[in-house]
C-alpha cells in the first residue's frame, strides 16, 4: 500500500527518498484507523455466523458466539 506511491513519488516527480518516506508515514498514520475497520469487519462478515431463529432470544449476544470454523 504504501509503496507503490513512495516509488512513484521518487522515480515519477523526482522527491527524494526522505520525503517520500515522510509522505508514506503521514498516509500510513492517516489511514490507520478506516483500515482497521474496514478489515475487523470484512473478518467478522466472512468468519461469523449469524442465526436468524436466536433474533427474538433473551441474550442477544448469542446470536454471533458460533464461528463458521
């Protein structure tokens, strides 16, 4: 993710090497935490189960105890 830019910053527009990694770690702390989100939730789309005949139980949070492995 962040190389791609950092190379294209140094070989395209000709930055230096400290400031393309300067701009690599301002981008990485500044989409640190949509990424975080993003992959908890692709992880919790593709690795939990939901079971629709436990919607109405008394303890909600059953509803996401099983894992599909």
């Amino acid at each position: 993710m962040l190389l791609v830019p950092s190379l294209i910053l140094v070989f395209g527009f000709d930055w230096s090497v400290n400031g393309a990694m300067a701009f690599a770690i301002a981008l990485a702390a500044l989409t640190y935490i949509p990424i975080l989100r993003i992959s908890r939730s692709l992880y919790l789309h593709a690795m939990m189960r939901y079971d629709k005949s436990l919607e109405n139980s008394a303890n909600s949070a059953s509803n996401y105890d099983k894992t599909i492995f």
